[in-house]
C-alpha cells in the first residue's frame, strides 16, 4: 500500500509540477510540518499527497481540473492560523497553499476599496494602508492569517462589534468551481440586487465551494482617536447589566471583551502587562470588560469615553481605568494572544459558539455547570458585545472532554445559538456540527455543494461529509 | 381556451380554498386591480389564476405542496410597492399575496432584534419600536412596503450609505423551500461561521428559491439628535470631489443623496417645499447634495455639522444650508416621493444600476449623453454615498427608450457595476441581466435554483429565465 501510495504520489507531482512548477510542489518528506496542521488545539498533523503553491487564477485553474480528473480533493490553505482544522490535509488529498498568490492588486482610495490575491495577509495589507487614510477593520487578532484564509471562515475578531466580520466586508470575489470555471462575483460596488449574491454564499464555505483567486474587500476611514477602558467587576451579574447598555448607548465602540479573572491573570503574566489595577481590585475581580473606543475628533472621543465610564459604573464595576495609549495597546496585544496564553497552560479545547447576545452570560454560566460536571474546568475571554465569548476548556481526558463539548454547544443552541461565531466547522467541530444541524437544511446545502461541486473536488467530507441523498 | 382555464381556475381555486379557507382565495374579475401589478413603470398589470393569502407558514408550505402537485407557478408578493415587477402576476400563476402574514412576532430589546411575519409594514415595525431606543435602520422611502418584500428585493435606501441594505440586517428567516419543506436560517445572533449562509441567499432571491414566512433583523440605537445640511453646486464637478471627501471624513452621513436641479425642481413643486434657497442660487445650481447627520449628542452633532460644511463649502458648493428640523424632515420626505414625481411628470423608466461609488459621475455623464444620441432626457436624483444615483428615463418609444436602456446598463457595467442597485430585477430588467451576465454565473445560479426548487414552482422564469442545461 505504501509502494502504491508513492507511486501515485509520484505520478501526481509530476502533473502538478507541469502546472506549477518543480519548485511549487512538495511531497513526501520534503512537506514542511507546518503544512500539515493549522492551530487547532485538538488536530492532529496530517500529511497529505502533495502541497502545491500556485501563483496564479490560472494555475488554480489547472490544478482543479486535474483533481477532478484524477479523483483528488483538494484542500485550501492560507496562512494555517485557523482553530478548527479548515485547511488541515486529509491523507489522499493535495493542499493548495496561497501564499505565493500574495499580491495587493490595488489599493482603490475613490472607490474605497482594496483588491487582493487570497494569499495576502491582515499584516501586509495593513501595511498598504498605511497613509492612505483607510483600514481594512476585521481583525481576528492574528495579522499574520491571510485573507483567503478570513474569507473561508468567515473571520471575526475584536472589532467585529462595531465593524462586523468578513462577510460584511467582502464586496467580490473571483473564485474557481469545482467545475474548473472561473466566476468573478460582485465588484467594485456596495450594494446589489441583480441575482444570487453567490460572494456571500461562498464567504464562509470554508473551501467547499470553490477556490478563492482573488478578494475585493470594502475599506472603512481610518479615526484617529481612540481609547481604551478596563473596567474589572467583582459580580458577573453587574458585568452582564453593563454589556446591553453599553451596545445601545449609541457610542458604538470599537471593541467589547470579556475577559475572566483566569483569563486576565494568564495574559496579565504571560505578556508581562501593567495595567495599574491594584491588588485588592485585583483580587476580588471576577471578570474584565475592556472597552476601546474611536472618534474623529478628540472632544467627541472625550464625551464618549465619559459616557461609557460613567455607564460602567453605574453598573457596578469596581473600578474604571482609562488606560494610557501604550498600555491600553499592550493590553489589547496581550488579548490577542489569550489563545496561545491558554494553549501554553495546557488548554484542551476551545468552544467558539455563538448565541444570542442577550444570553451570553446565561451560556457562560450554563458552561462553567457543565464542566465541573465533567469534571473539568473552563476559562471564558472573548466578544462579549457579539455573543461570542469563547471558552478554553482544560478536560485532558478525550472522552470526557467529547462529551463536555458536545453538551456545551448543545446549551448554546438551545438558547438560540450556533456552533461557531467565527473560527468555523472545520474538521474540528465538524460531529458537532452535523450533530445538531437541521437535516433538511443539511441536504440544501449538500445540493448547493453539488451546484459548485458536482465532482466533489473541493474538501469533500467538509461541512457536509458526503454529496446529497436522493 | 378561455373555458378551459377558467375550468382549471374553478379546480384550483377550490383547492387553495381548502387550505386558506375561502375568503384567503380570490379568482377572474373578483382579483383587485392592485394585485396585478406592482409600482414598475414598465410593467403591465397581469390577471394571475388566483390570489391566494395564506395566515401562517403551515398554510404556505401546503400551498407549495399543492403547486408542485398542479404544476403551478407561485409568485409571491408583499405590499407591491417594487419597481422592478418582482411580484408582476403571470397569467398562469398563482400569487402568494403576504398581507395577512403581519404579525410582529417578537420586539427582542435585549438581543436588539424583531421578529416579524413578512407582511409586515416598515411603517408597522417602526411604530412598534417607538420608545425601544431601537431603530431598524433600513429606509427604502416607502414605509407601506413590507419586510419580505424588502428581504426579495434586497431593498436599500438613503440610508444605506450609513447602515447598508436589508441584506446586511437580516439575521434570520423562516423559509418555506420549493421542495415543501420548512427552513429555519440564522437567527437572533449577529455573526456565525457554521455552514453555507442560507440567510443571505435568500435575501435578494426575488422569491425563487423559497417562501419567506419569518424574518428576524437587526436593530441599532436610535440616535436622538440629526440635522439635515443642502448644498446646490453650480458646477458638477466640484460637487463630483465633495462626495469622497464626506464618504471619507469619518463623519458617516446617515444619508448622502443627489438630487439634479431638474428633480428638485419637480419635487419642490409638487411637495410645495420651501427651503429657503434664494432664487439666484436656485437658477445657477446644477444639482444638490443633500447630507444628514445623526449624533448621540447635540454637542457631537454640531462638530460634525461644521465639519460636514466646511468640506462642501471648500469643495466648492454655492451655499451650504443648515435646514430648520421641519424643513429638513420636509425635503427627506419629498425626496421619498422623487419616484411619484417623476412618474406624474412622464418619466417612462428608471434606471437602478450600481457603480462603483468613485465611477457615479462618470456614469451620470456618460447616461446624459447617451440619453440625448436616443433623443430622451434623463433626471438623476439618488444615492450618491453608493454609486447608486437614480435615473428618470423620459422617452415614451418603446423601441428607443429600450435601447438607451440597454446603453445605460452597459456603461454602467463597463464601469464595473451592476444592473440593478437596489430595485431588483424582476420582470422589466431580466432581459437586461440575462444579456449581460456571465453564463458560467447564470448555469451555476440555475443549478442552485434547483436545489431549492427542483420542481420550479417558485416565480419560473424570474432572474434565470429557465434551469440548468446540462
């Protein structure tokens, strides 16, 4: 089996070799490790047939039309920083990697927009930005990721409570099916009514639908003021009075987290933060809300910094600390590392559920139930103004971990939630997923595939494991 | 002939008695004038089989069950208040009519949604959510149209430069599928990653893919303070370099609309609206921006006032006038009637396609010009924040008027738009859309189409024409 297994290998470079090139093509031993994982805490490396990087639509292209007549599924993979195993191989498959497809292809400052190969990522268009007065504001908190990857999973982050996530920044997309067509979708534009909005449908697909060649993102002004509050609360039920009256202030701010005195005490230590919260605060906090706000103007940013002060404390936090600019952009640096902060204290898992915003301390409290009653313990930081206050969950044991998880998203979704706010199904969260998923819409989405897929090229068991019954 | 279908009409109209009770059902010369078309200039009304009003989701999946059976077409409609012919009868069709459907099922102040039926009116929504603080922000300009109306057309308006269009609201839907069965999408969160998002692909279907029976949207702060600003420019381009500079100053204009000496002069008329413009400024402007400006605080709202007004004074506007709030709301309410002028002075079509926001003037240009070679007039007044500036077509030939028309749609695709903005395509742009689009998209949107309705029961015809060709 392994002497036949090789033989087809070899015989597959050869063709993705004529495709891409003997330098884009790595097999065998000679694939990197990093190319076989992504950072899900729960998957384990998988090596697949081949790793090809194309460079251009063409060639990805090519490289469709090739699996579908050999019978290999492809799977998509931007910068591999994904949680839930959207890009990790499977044994037969060949991983088409984008980061030589990492050109910015214009930077469109009357139309507000930005154009950009899949491989590109949040840093380096970040960068392109610089001066021009526009952001691009989805920040999932790992600038490193691209934004192919992004629009697979339809990515979140921090400022999804003021800005929104991926789809809401995503105007056009030129992708190739599963067919071997190429369609370019939406544009330069803003709004559309003029057919199926096939950019939406293939934003968090998750490379099932098609390969993404190229990504034409909206840009937002770039505020020059911005501040950022700590508030620390010693009663959660305060903390969750304030969340609502923040979100309906008006004030719109730029960032909503929650972080657990567990959580806060992690990064504090891990990332060396001094956030001038003296110890008997400290102590007796519960939970952290961090609020960072943006303005035009520094007086608007004044009145509004007042105005949220004024309604945390009303809502009982113990204290609020309107950080300095370094160590305000410390704390939110150290935030964004809270997954590698739990990864590194031995966390087993992450919980990426989403539910209704006005129940998310109801979930959370549900959670912490259910993992003492399987004996395991969960630490909770995340986008509270969202819904989407993920949990790392330390259960070593596999089987009770399991158990835990799929009770976990269960309370989530019956309380009107869904499996994953922002890090996607994946292979990770793919049993609970098909678990709890409305056959009938299973069976949609299964046709839907086919629409895209009708050979099953593209990550086939993803999302949906099989095509559709009939 | 005649005999034949009015036998067929007794056969089916019994039937559909039997599942909405008899006075849900009416037939031949008992169907209201006004269920036989919608507000299309183009479109001629058209006498279906039957109007059919279902009172809940179970009577509408059976209504489908039934079509499927008799082979019947089902073309849904809502207020009919569509420009594009959307709900336009066929004569062999049944028309699912939603008014009876009006029930506001939920106003979720601490999750900051509603849950309505799709007969529900924008005007009913926004009178329930007097004093929630809540808004549901999307302002089409015509507050009898209903919710599934706006969720098939994907409806936009002047305040979509500030909060998007319907698409970007809905969170969730009930659905009834073409197969019969009943879909739940989404739901009172506001961001998922957990498999294809059906939400959003139905919201702009123009009720091909599904029935929509709930619609659950999102709802933002109701902001306290707005001042409406009007600027006429005497020259075209100043005002062309005023739009990106407000777009970009950071200040989000709630609204940010065009409007051409022509059709400020038609709508002033009509509405009897005095602003205040001196009649020397009145004979030199060649078109108006009008901008409003909401704020959370009077304080805010000033700065941004003066802010606003300083661009436009420095872009090269004639005058800039801060409106008393009467007047303000008086000229945002005659600009809603813009369409309705228009019409009552002759205008024989409109023109709704999208461009890129920096392409507009280019495309107002380039209309004008076209509009004179086929001896027509063009008035442009609309969304000039969206590139989506509306255009009065004033030809009554037919012949010539659907050739400028398709010249329009060109150049508007030329410059990287789309036919329609915001209107949909319905019956009286289809021709337009299915000359221009990409076949590959069309084939891949039919193939789609039949995963939600494999039968075609669902408006055949509509936006595809037909199904896939295999």
């Amino acid at each position: 089996v392994a002497l036949a297994r090789t033989g087809r290998g070899d015989h597959i470079a050869t063709q993705l070799a004529a495709i891409v090139g003997a330098d884009g093509v790595t097999t065998g031993a000679a694939i990197a490790e990093e190319d076989t994982h992504d950072e899900a805490l729960t998957a384990s490396a998988v090596r697949p047939l081949a790793v090809v990087r194309p460079t251009s639509t063409e060639q990805v292209r090519e490289l469709v039309v090739l699996a579908a007549r050999e019978g290999i599924p492809l799977v998509a993979r931007g910068s591999g920083t994904g949680l839930s195993g959207g890009c990790r191989p499977e044994p037969d498959s060949v991983v088409v990697a984008f980061d030589r497809m990492d050109r910015i292809v214009d930077i469109d400052r009357p139309n507000q927009v930005a154009v950009v190969q899949p491989g590109v990522t949040l840093a380096a268009l970040d960068a392109a930005l610089a001066g021009s007065g526009l952001l691009y504001p989805v920040y999932p908190g790992e600038m490193s990721a691209s934004l192919g990857g992004n629009v697979a999973t339809n990515a979140g982050g921090m400022r999804a409570v003021r800005y929104g996530v991926t789809r809401q920044h995503v105007l056009g997309l030129e992708a190739v099916l599963g067919t071997g067509e190429i369609v370019r979708t939406g544009g330069r534009f803003v709004k559309s009514s003029s057919g199926y909005d096939l950019t939406q449908l293939i934003v968090g697909s998750e490379g099932t639908l098609a390969l993404v060649t190229e990504v034409t993102v909206k840009l937002v002004p770039r505020l020059p003021y911005s501040t950022t509050l700590l508030a620390p609360f010693g009663d959660l039920d305060a903390l969750a009075g304030a969340v609502p009256t923040v979100v309906t202030s008006g004030v719109a701010p730029l960032i909503l987290e929650y972080i657990d005195a567990t959580a806060m005490t992690g990064i504090a230590a891990a990332m060396d933060l001094e956030l001038g919260v003296p110890d008997e605060v400290r102590a007796t906090a519960a939970a952290y809300l961090v609020v960072v706000l943006e303005a035009t103007r520094e007086d608007g940013l004044e009145a509004d910094v007042a105005t949220v002060a004024a309604v945390l404390t009303a809502s009982g936090a113990a204290e609020v600390y309107v950080l300095p600019a370094l160590a305000g952009a410390a704390l939110i640096s150290a935030r964004e590392r809270a997954f590698f902060v739990a990864k590194a204290a031995g966390a087993d898992d992450i919980v990426d559920a989403v539910v209704p915003r006005g129940a998310v301390f109801d979930f959370m409290a549900e959670a912490a139930r259910l993992a003492t009653r399987w004996g395991a313990f969960a630490s909770a930081c995340g986008h509270v103004g969202d819904g989407n206050v993920h949990l790392s969950i330390f259960q070593p044991d596999p089987a009770a971990r399991h158990e835990l998880m799929a009770a976990i998203v269960g309370t989530a979704l019956d309380l009107g939630g869904a499996v994953s706010g922002e890090h996607g199904i994946g292979t990770e969260k793919l049993e609970y997923f098909l678990a709890t998923e409305d056959p009938v819409k299973l069976e949609l989405m299964r046709r839907i595939k086919a629409a895209f897929d009708p050979d099953g090229v593209l990550a086939p068991g993803r999302l949906l494991d099989r095509g559709p019954s009939h």
